[in-house]
C-alpha cells in the first residue's frame, strides 16, 4: 500500500511518516511473515498507486515486481528484499501522479506505465542492484507515442503485449524487445475504455464504462463482436475486467454477473479449504 506523506481523510498516521512497504501474511493464520519498508522520493499523490505486486520469475529467480511511487521495483519473495530498483518517470517529481496500472513482464522485459498520457517504459529484466536508464529496452514515443496507459494494464500473450490507452482509446499489439507496434485500432462505441483487456484464445476482450464488450482479433486487430452486456444508470460506469476461468468468460457490469461459456461445458464445483 502506498500512501501519502501525510494523512488524508482520516486515513494514515499522523504522529509519524506514513512508511510505504509490502507485507506478506500466512493465508491459513494471517500471521505476519515479512514486512519490507519501500522508500520513495515521490512526493504527495505520487507516492499512491492502485497496482498490484506481480509475481513473476525470471531465469528461475521468483520475483515480486512492484510499480509506484515513481519507482519499479522487483523484490525476493521470501523475505521482500530489494532485489533491483528503476526509476523514474517522474524527474521534476511532479506531485499528482498516481499510478494505476500493474506491471506486465513476459520475454525478458517488465512494462511499466507512466500516468496521464506519459510513455510506456520497458525494462530489460536480469540487473541487480539500483538501476540507470541504460536498463531500459525502449520506451514508448514518437510514432508510438500512443502506446500509454493511464488506468488499465496491459496484457502479455501469443508473445507480445498488448496496451490499451483508455485516454485516446486506442489498443496497439507490441514487440517486447523493440517497442515495434505490430497494429493499433480503435475498439468501437464511444465510452472509455478502462478495464484491463484480457487475452485468451486468439482473441483481446475489452469492455468499456457503458457496458458495451467487444472481442479483438489478437492477431490482426480486427474487431470479431461487440455486444451491449448491460446499460449503466446515471453516474454509474462499468470498470472491472473481464476474467476467463474453467473455460468461462465472467463480466460483472453495475448490476450482474454475467458467466459466458457454452451450456454443455461443466464448470468444476468450487470448495472452500
């Protein structure tokens, strides 16, 4: 969690600094195992971010990549050392700059998303220690200065990623190594886009603020479907992702839950420990 240098609504301490870290629990017991204090020079709502710890591994090093507080960094999961730190896209330390997008990795490389429009930055995975810009693979401008995201995260599959930019709607499909976008489209409706796009069988599944979902060739950008799964009411806009487990596609709007799949498929019964 990170948050504020000082207290906001009541939230965090006020007769001490407000400490960002990572904190990993027993999932039977809920007893602290680690505790990892993250430092960082952001600044006021820089220092925020709504990302969440990936765990990836890396020439069979497990790590726990995490973005925010103008900082990417990749941590031991055992203990939560520091194991490499990048950083940042934010030199004048501006004070607004929130992250929402999780880190993505996937051939050698972690994506990190600057916010409000900035560029993508990939790094190249497998440095130690504190890290100059001489670890970066490309970052995202010029002719694919519209490969950015402000909200959703972008997706890694079928061998490259795939960024959606909720800001001037677009969804581009990227090579990891040199930043080469492979295409880029427009996804169709006018509401933004900010649910993370999710990758499965050949095909880029989005959904937007009015509900409305399409389906996305993954391999040519082509737009296979859209369907209005429902119709917000005033003030309400539909955020969350879509997710494919058991074979299924599920889709919760502002009122439903909607599971997608063919009628004759079993979806295994779910049993709690």
């Amino acid at each position: 969690v990170l948050q504020r240098d000082v207290a906001v609504q009541g939230r965090g301490h006020r007769d001490r600094p407000n400490e960002s870290y990572l904190l990993a629990l027993d999932p039977k017991t809920g007893a602290t195992l680690w505790r990892h204090i993250r430092p960082s020079e952001a600044v006021a709502e820089s220092r925020e971010a709504f990302s969440t710890p990936i765990p990836f591994s890396f020439e069979d090093q497990p790590q726990l990549l995490v973005a925010g507080g103008d900082a990417l960094t990749g941590h031991d999961p055992e203990s939560g050392k520091e194991l490499w730190r990048w950083g940042t896209w934010n030199p004048r330390r501006i004070t607004h700059w929130r992250l929402v997008p999780s880190p993505v990795a996937g051939a050698g490389v972690v994506l990190v998303c600057a916010p409000k429009g900035s560029p993508v930055y990939a790094l190249k995975l497998g440095g130690a220690g504190v890290l100059d810009d001489s670890a970066l693979a490309w970052t995202s401008g010029g002719e694919s200065r519209d490969v950015s995201s402000d909200v959703p995260t972008p997706a890694y599959y079928d061998g490259d990623f795939f960024v959606l930019n909720d800001l001037r709607r677009s969804l581009a499909r990227v090579e990891p190594g040199t930043g080469r976008v492979k295409w880029m489209m427009q996804p169709p409706g006018r509401a933004k886009y900010e649910a993370s796009p999710l990758a499965a069988d050949g095909k880029i599944y989005l959904i937007n603020h009015a509900g409305e979902a399409a389906v996305i060739d993954a391999a040519t950008g082509e737009v296979r479907h859209e369907v209005t799964m429902d119709e917000p009411g005033r003030n309400e806009v539909v955020r969350a992702s879509i997710a494919a487990a058991h074979g299924r596609l599920f889709l919760r709007t502002t009122r439903h839950l909607y599971c997608i799949g063919n009628s004759g498929d079993a979806v295994p019964e779910a049993r709690l420990p």
